[in-house]
C-alpha cells in the first residue's frame, strides 16, 4: 500500500514512478499472457458460485461482472494496482476539495452537488453545499412556477415547449436524462434539445412551436460558447419578429455566471441560475444545467435523481475496492483496455429511454482520458481511454453484434436493463430482457465445432463442411451486464455516478488529469481563424488540402 502523502507531493513526484514502472504492472503483464486463451466456459464449469462471488447489489442495482476474462489472482493483481496508483488517497483530494484538476487548478465537486442539504463541504473557506443548495431551491422555485402556469408568455399564455440551447455537457447529459426519465415527464410541456450550429436543428425545433409558448434555456457558463451564442441570437430573432424586443425577458433565462453578458442579451439576471468553476461540463447535469430536465419532471423527482447520484457516491468513498462497484468496473476496462490491447469499449443499453446514454458515456469517457501525457506533463508509453460507441439493443443485435460475436476483434461491453417497464406490454419487456441476458450468454459461451456438428448432423458431408466454420462462435468475449429493478430517477442517479466513477478511477490510475480537455479548444481556435478568412477579416496560411477546401467553399457557396 501506498504511503500518505499530501496532494502536493504527490503531482510533483519524479516520472520515473509512473504506474507502468510498478513490479505490479510487469506481473499483469505476465498474468496475461500466462491466462489469454482461458476460455469463461470453462471458469463457469470449476466454478458453479462464480456469479454470486462476482456481483454486487446496491439500492436495487445489479452488477454482474462474472463474464469477464478473469480469475482470483486477476482481481488481487488489479487490486494491488489501483494500491500502487494510490487511488485511496485521491478519493479522499477529491471528496475534500483538493485542486486534483492539475492544469486548469481547480477542485473537482462534483459529488456536491448531490450532497443533501445540511452538510458541510468547504473550498476557499465558503461552505459549497450551502450555495448548492440555493441554487438548486432557486430552480425548483422557477420549474413549479412553469410546471403550475404561474408563468407566462408575452401575451399571458402558458408555456408547452422549453427550448434548451447549449452544446457538449450542456446539451447531452441533460437531453439523454430527459429522454430516459420520459415517464416522469409532465405531459403538456414538451423539451427539446438544439445543439449543432447546423441551421436546421434549431428551425426543425421552432417549426414545432408557437412564441407566445415557448420558453428557452440558454446553457452556458461563460455566455460566449460560439456554438450556443449562434443559436441563442438565432432564437431570439426568432421571437423578437413575432412579439418585440419585450418579450425576450418573459421567454429566455439563462443558465450561466456571465451576470453582464446575460443582461446584455436581455435576460432579467434574477432568471440566471449559476454554477461553479469545480464543474466540468460532462458533470454538471447535477447542476443547474439539469434545469430543463427539472422542469420536465418537477423538482421532488429532479432531487430523487440526486438522491441516487448521492448513493453511489457514498458506497464509492466507502466500500473496499473489492467490493467497490465503479472500481471493479474501471480496473476491468484497464485490464482489457491496457493489458488486452482492446481499444473500444460497447455500451448496449436494452432501454428505449436510454438510446442517448451511449452518446453521453462517450462524452465523459473520451473527453476526460482520452490523453497521452500524464497529468504532470510527461508522454505516456502504453493506452489510455477506449473508444466508447454503443447503441440500444435490440436494434443493435441487427447491426453490429455480427462482429462482437465472429469477429476478430475483443471488444468489452457494458449490457444495461432494467428489469420492470413502465409500460403495461409485460410480454414485450420479457422478450427484451430475455434478449439482453441471451446476448451476454451467447458473448461468452459462444458455440464449439461439437455443438454446429450435432445441429447439422442432417446434412450431406460436403454442405457441413462448406457450413460448419461459418457457424462457430469462439465466444470468450467478456461482459458487464448492469440491472435495475426499474428505470426511476433515483436508479439513473445511480447508474450515471457508477460511470463517473469508473472514468475517475481509470484516469487516476493511468496517470492522467480527467477533468481538462484542451484537445477541444484546438479545433474550436482554427475554426474561428477560418471563419475570419471567409468573411474576409484575415488571412492565413493553411495546408494545400485546407486551403483548397476553403477555395472550393469560397467557389460554391451561395451565402
């Protein structure tokens, strides 16, 4: 076990402690090469408790994690890896509001923002939970107000569409918790999500909608986002040309904490919800950017989400890592992801409401570690973040499940069900579960020579044996299959900490910082110089292939 340092200590350790200089790294290696062509068929087969030694419950959530590549000696290896990475005292920086993002120096809290109210968490002195929870009340407060028709529009209708205009986390964690927790939605307020400067996304979304009843969200923490700003101008010209310039204050709020950048743009600052700088966009669905799914499905359920949220932070920070469901599943995708060499990672949700949720994983997984130096500037030698894709099942077993299953390729994947639906087609649901739960059996068994000989048996021996090597199945393909008791607001709360978690685990023990992302800014910087030289502010010298792009544009467009 690691000794106690303090965080300084830590980041400013010599490189030559990396985690792949660990003796620990070098007998993961070894244990890989020495267990790669054990097949799960036959752990299943020494072992008929293996699915009650590898899963755990909390409050209604099941992991399963017994189809994986790994025995006994595999977890105590990972386990004695996440020691040397000392990933027990970067839960504690983290939990206590130490500047763990390194680059950008701040405090990483998002926890806090589930935290019930009465607790206490200071940074700088000021008791976090308390502003939290303000904000949160203040939100609440304008949702029942929308919610109830105390609100209204210009000429005193009520609202029926909210318009959230943001990009990134302001836009994917919120439409993908909307989209899942659709039940609990009042039914007369429709949301809809506008993202992409693409001129079409916000006109097929006004085209649905009536000014006088519509209410927009503008999601932005600076007020500057070019991508939000576009659409939020595009928006209020929209609603200026059928009511005036009086109207903008009663049909747009904002979430922001650019006070003068708001009120510039003539949004009443009373109808400004503000967060805080320790949280990252892919994080702050907790916060005021959930606004839209608040006014979706009311505050009482928006504070049930943050209940679950808050329950698996809990038995993060305090269960032992064997036991510790976001760092089993995180020392598993490094077990695969680094020691495998298997460089995607499959979230297959068997729920309609969850179809979003592979989008927002991918987000908050290959935006926090998908990094190449470590987090006190050095080149990192081995992988780190997969490539995370995914789609809902069972449109995906039609898809690409052909190659998970005869393909080359090993490719880890994560099957999420919840086992009652909220809607009454019971026989419906149990097809779907009985084709999640197929498809992990199917992944892991797959289908021996023995088992397609005694299937063809009928056929003549020239037909079997031009079939017989299309029908084999190596299986071996390992799976983590997530169950809850039902899709609620409390149980997504849960299920979306878990992947927080595993990403911060993942990234603490490959050494990288999970909070910055500078790879963003990069193409939004040279994007803004292209778009200076096509309005003929600037010019610049570019590549043959950018500069002929840019020709082309200039040649053909009609604008």
């Amino acid at each position: 076990m690691t000794s106690q340092i303090s965080f300084a200590e830590q980041i400013s350790q010599p490189r030559h402690t990396a985690i792949n200089s660990t003796p620990v790294w070098a007998r993961l290696h070894q244990h890989q090469r020495a267990t790669r062509h054990v097949h799960m068929r036959e752990l299943f087969a020494q072992d008929a408790q293996r699915f009650d030694r590898y899963s755990l419950t909390l409050d209604g959530l099941l992991l399963d994690y017994s189809k994986n590549r790994i025995t006994d000696r595999t977890l105590e290896l990972l386990l004695e890896l996440a020691d040397a990475a000392n990933l027990k005292q970067w839960l504690c920086w983290m939990q206590q509001g130490e500047r763990i993002n390194v680059s950008e120096r701040r405090a990483v809290l998002h926890t806090a923002l589930r935290l019930p109210a009465g607790q206490v968490l200071n940074l700088d002195g000021v008791n976090v939970v308390a502003d939290v929870q303000q904000v949160l009340a203040a939100c609440g407060d304008f949702a029942e107000q929308v919610r109830s028709g105390a609100w209204r529009g210009y000429d005193g209708q009520t609202i029926c569409d909210v318009v959230n205009i943001g990009i990134g986390g302001s836009d994917l964690g919120p439409q993908m918790v909307h989209e899942a927790l659709r039940p609990y939605c009042q039914p007369d307020l429709r949301v809809h999500f506008v993202s992409n400067v693409d001129g079409q996304h916000l006109a097929q979304t006004l085209e649905q909608c009536n000014p006088a009843r519509t209410l927009f969200i503008v999601a932005s923490k600076s007020f500057t986002t070019p991508e939000t700003l576009l659409n939020a101008h595009a928006a209020r010209r929209w609603l200026v040309a059928a009511a005036g310039e009086a109207a903008v204050a009663r049909h747009f709020v904002a979430v922001s904490t650019n006070r003068t950048a708001v009120t510039a743009f003539g949004i009443d600052a009373a109808n400004m919800f503000g967060f805080w700088d320790w949280v990252g966009g892919r994080y702050s669905v907790w916060s005021a950017i959930g606004l839209p799914v608040m006014l979706a499905i009311g505050p009482v359920q928006f504070r049930q989400f943050l209940a679950g949220g808050a329950a698996m932070d809990a038995h993060f920070f305090s269960a032992p890592f064997a036991r510790n469901m976001p760092v089993l599943l995180a020392l598993l995708g490094i077990w695969y992801n680094t020691f495998y060499g298997a460089h995607t990672h499959a979230i297959m949700p068997y729920d309609h409401g969850l179809r979003r949720l592979p989008a927002h994983i991918q987000q908050l997984d290959m935006e926090s570690n998908g990094k190449r130096v470590g987090r006190c500037g050095e080149r990192l030698d081995f992988d780190t973040g997969p490539v995370i894709w995914g789609e809902e099942g069972v449109n995906s077993q039609h898809a690409f499940f052909q190659l998970l299953h005869q393909g080359t390729r090993l490719i880890p994947s994560d099957f999420i069900v919840p086992l009652n639906s909220h809607y009454p087609d019971t026989a419906a649901h149990r097809v779907l579960v009985a084709n999640c739960l197929a498809q992990t059996e199917a992944l892991m068994r797959g289908k021996t020579e023995t088992e397609v000989m005694r299937e063809l048996a009928h056929l003549p021996g020239d037909e079997l044996d031009m079939l017989l090597p299309q029908k084999l199945f190596p299986g071996n393909q390992p799976s983590n299959t997530l169950a809850v008791d039902k899709m609620t607001p409390y149980a997504l709360g849960m299920l979306l900490a878990l992947y927080e978690h595993k990403v911060f685990v993942q990234g603490v023990i490959w050494g990288v910082n999970s909070f910055d992302q500078w790879g963003v800014e990069y193409g939004k910087q040279l994007a803004s110089q292209l778009l200076s030289e096509m309005d003929g502010h600037a010019a610049a010298t570019h590549d043959a292939s950018t500069a002929g792009l840019m020709r082309h544009f200039q040649e053909r467009h009609y604008g």
